[in-house]
C-alpha cells in the first residue's frame, strides 16, 4: 500500500474514495471536511444534525459524490465518542472504513487525521486499520470467491506543511508496525504440516536478511551439545526435530540497553502422551504465536532502528505422542542444572520455555520478556480481552503496562506469591511442570518458570486468550491469528529505559 500526505484540501485530493472520520459529538462542518460538506451542498452537516447519521464507533454510511469532486465516493466513518478515542478505536474505525470502500470496488482513500491527542499515535493507527483491515489468510483457497480488490493507495490530507512532516514519519511507521503484525499473522496461520520448527527457522532466517538482523539457529545437535534437554524432551516425540533460533538486532551504539524476548515456539501441540481431546485440536498449530509475536516485533525492531539491543530466542519443537515420546514421570534435567518431572505431557510449553530463558537470563540482559499461549486456564480467567502478566520486577511490568494501555494489546496482572510456589514442587525433581489440576493453572505456568531467570528483571505474558480471533473486529478475522502483542513490544521497547 503507497501512502502519500500532502497539504491539499480534501474536496480536491485525487482519490476513489474520501472517508471523513467523525467523532459522535461532531454536527457543524469541521474544517478538515468543510469543502467536501460544501461540495455536497451541506448533506453531511445536515445528515449530522438530523441524526440519520450517527458517527458511533466503526459505524459507516456511503455517498455518492457529485462533480466537481475527483473521488467518487464519500464514506461517514464513525469514530464514537472523542473523549473515548485511543489509537486502537481509530484503527478499528479505519479497519471498517477500507472494508467498505473495497465493498465499492474503489482502491484509494483519502483521509485526515482527527483531532485528538495524540496525534501522532493517531495518524499511525489510520494506516494500521487500512493495511489490517485488508489482512486476509488465502493462499490455500484454490477457489477463490468473488474477491475484492485491494486498497492499494493511502492519501492523508495535512493542514500545513509541518503537520505534513508530522504525519509523514508517523505513517511510515503505522506502516512498519501494521506489516510485523501481518507477518507475524502470516506465520501464525501457516498450519502444522507447512510450519515445523525447520521452517519457522526458515522463515526467520529469511527475515533477518530481508531486514538486517543476524539470526542463528540450533539443530537438535546443537541443542543436545548445549545441554537443553527440556527442548530435545518435548521435540523427541515428533518427526519434525526441534530447533532454537536466536534473532539478534545489535544497534552499533554500545550504551544502549539489552532486552531478550522469548517466545513459545510449540509448531503443533496435540499434548503428547497426555493426549488432548480432539475437539478444537486443528487449533493448536497455533501454539507458537508467542514465537510469531517475537519474530514480527523483531522485524519491527530491525526497520524502526530502535535504539535497544534486542536478541529474540525461539524455541522451537513440535508436541507429538511418538514411539520416542516423552511420558508422563520422565525426570529431565535443564539446561539451568535443575530438574524437572513431568507430570503432564501437554504442560510442554513451560518445558522449552524454561531452557530458553535460562539461556537469556545467562546473557545478562537488563529485562526479559516471554511471550507464550501456555495455559487454558488463561482463557478461564481473563477471556480473550486481556493477556495475563506475571513477573518479579514491578517496574518493568508497569512500563509494559502503560505500552498495553497504548497499544490496545491490554495486559492484567496476576499475583506471583510465596504461597503459590508449594504447587509446583515435586517429591522427586526439584519442579513438577503441571501442578495441580484446575488450581491457579496460570500461576502456576509462571511459577515454574520464575527461578530460570534469577534476578533478572522478567515479566511472562500469557497470551492463549488473545493469541488467536475470538471474534471478528474490523482489523482482527475470527479464527485466525491476531498478531497480538507485536505493537505492544514495539511500543514498549521504544520506550525502554533500564
Ligand atoms: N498450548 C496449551 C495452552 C492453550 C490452550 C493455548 C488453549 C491456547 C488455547 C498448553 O500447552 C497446554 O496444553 N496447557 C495445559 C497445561 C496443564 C496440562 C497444566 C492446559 O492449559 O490445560
Ligand atoms: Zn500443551
Ligand atoms: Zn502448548
């Protein structure tokens, strides 16, 4: 999608489509849309007023635009109420705006910033809502229905030459921010058969000389000749051998802070030897959307030279029930020297996740974030509206916090008491990796984590209920991968001080 802002007044831009985002309150002509209003003999104003139109949030209405206007539609776009505007009502908005101009078989926009803070924010959630609410997952339907063209150009209308600059850099990286979380999308959707640990390090190792990073991969010698054992454990049931990848963004200035993202990697979990039910199983190929998160945010990373030193560390493996397959009782030793018995074959993420952040909390970084679709009993607790955090470092979760709030990706915290350790002891490992069942299944994820990074700053982000469409929206298809949290590490680590 081309994205170009000028200073011409929007009745004159040469556009297929002119969409006049309106905030609820709105009746008088605003100035950005006063020449259209005019244009159209006052029907928008008088729509306003008569209430026939009423801009609430993602609401649209069509009309057809008579010369001398170049475009040849105008689109009411609603933005709901102004003091309820954020950065992700306006993407929505913009999100139900382009999937009504395709509707009209129109392929430009133009478009203005409303006025609200923050406006750069704003500007760059106008170009997120138009490329995600295209976002589409067709490269297997071979039948393709009747399909829509593409919204291929993007016009943003500025006041004046300096507010043009302004919305200019914001664009580009609404642009950059939309592209990771589609490709992070792309990667989620990809099914089990085509996304294995070898070709997720594949597509990794693409981006990172697409975009500049350097990446490296383990192969299963590798990761037995490093001693992660939990990794090799889980994978060791599968055809498909496991992999860890490591992205790294170095910036070349060296007084710049270090943060390791960790991101769940499970290709396919169908549970292991604790098998899970079949209902609902084909949907756990995406259980390495904590992995897509980390490599789209990386690509982000790369193209917004973000001045952070970044490493994302992958572990990548597939959860099968084979001859080979770990079982229930199996004692295995981690990379950190602990031990770990595994009381249930499906608590596989905290498995390789453990190995992973040992190895992150060995570099000495000054924070560490996971990401991961690591229980169900997140999904109990929190629906698909929040990710559930947990952490040992306040600080460093209330920065994510406020990134969350920003973003639209929301976080809520859940507590990490002393009491809770008790549940993932073991009477003959030092750790159980599944705990008890149907008691604090979430806490108990983190719990069993928390002692492989040490005293590192660490927060565990536990995204199975936002991972994956639970609804349609207009930037986020039902069943279908979200990208979730990739502008929430974005926003964070631009940022990040130590
Ligand atoms: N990948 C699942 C968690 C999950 C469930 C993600 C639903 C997204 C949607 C994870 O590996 C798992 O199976 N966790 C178990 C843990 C239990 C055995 C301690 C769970 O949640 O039941
Ligand atoms: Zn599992
Ligand atoms: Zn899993």
């Amino acid at each position: 999608m081309r994205i170009e802002v000028n200073t011409e007044p929007l009745h004159r831009q040469q556009s297929e489509a002119i969409v006049v985002p309106l905030f609820e309150e709105e009746q008088r002509a605003g100035r950005p849309w006063q020449g259209v209003d005019r244009a159209l003999s006052g029907i928008i104003s008088a729509i306003l007023k008569s209430g026939e139109f009423k801009p609430t949030a993602n609401a649209t209405s069509v009309l057809h635009a008579p010369k001398p206007l170049p475009a040849e539609r105008v689109v009411l776009l609603g933005l709901g109420k102004k003091d309820k505007v954020t950065p992700r009502t306006v993407c929505e908005a913009f999100g139900a705006a382009v999937k009504e101009v395709r509707k009209l078989k129109r392929k430009s926009i133009a478009t203005f910033v409303p006025e609200a803070s923050p406006a750069g924010d704003l500007a760059s959630a106008i170009v997120e809502g138009t490329r995600l609410g295209q976002y589409e997952f067709v490269r297997y339907q071979t039948e393709k229905k009747d399909e829509l063209p593409s919204v291929e150009h993007l016009i943003i209308a500025a006041g004046d030459v300096r507010q043009a600059r302004r919305i200019e850099s914001a664009a580009r990286t609404g642009q950059i921010k939309a592209e990771s979380v589609a490709f992070a999308r792309d990667l989620q959707n990809l099914p089990g058969n085509e996304l294995t640990p070898v070709h997720l390090a594949d597509a990794a190792d693409a981006l990172a000389s697409e975009v500049g990073l350097s990446c490296e991969v383990w192969d299963e010698n590798d990761i037995a000749r490093w001693g992660m054992h939990t990794i090799l454990a889980v994978g060791q049931g599968s055809k498909n051998p496991p992999r860890i990848i490591i992205l790294r963004h170095e910036p070349r200035r060296a007084d710049v802070p270090t943060v390791m993202l960790v991101g769940k990697g499970i290709t396919f979990d169908s549970g292991g030897i604790s098998i899970k039910p079949g209902q609902g199983m084909e949907e756990m190929k995406m259980d390495m959307s904590g992995a897509a998160t980390v490599i789209g945010a990386m690509k982000g990373i790369a193209q917004m030279k973000l001045p952070v030193r970044v490493w994302g560390i992958i572990p990548a493996a597939e959860n099968m029930p084979g001859g080979n397959a770990l079982k229930p009782g199996d004692i295995i030793k981690t990379y950190s020297g602990k031990t770990v018995e595994v009381t249930n074959t499906d608590a596989e993420g905290r498995l390789v996740l453990c190995d992973a952040l040992a190895y992150a909390a060995e570099q000495k970084p000054d924070a560490i974030l996971d990401l991961a679709t690591l229980t169900g009993a997140c999904i109990i607790a929190l629906g698909h509206v929040a990710a559930g955090m947990m952490g040992n470092n306040d600080t460093l979760m209330d920065q994510i916090r406020v990134a969350a709030d920003r973003t639209g990706d929301r976080v809520w915290p859940l507590p990490m008491w002393e009491e809770y350790n008790e549940l993932v002891k073991s009477h003959v490992a030092d750790l159980n990796n599944a705990g008890p069942s149907r008691i604090a299944g979430t806490i108990c994820g983190a719990k069993f984590l928390e002692p492989f990074v040490g005293d590192i700053p660490w927060a565990h982000l536990d995204i199975a209920g936002t991972a994956w469409g639970a609804t349609d929206t207009p930037t986020t298809p039902k069943n279908l991968g979200a990208g979730w949290g990739v502008r929430l590490l974005l926003q964070f680590l631009k940022e990040y001080k130590k």
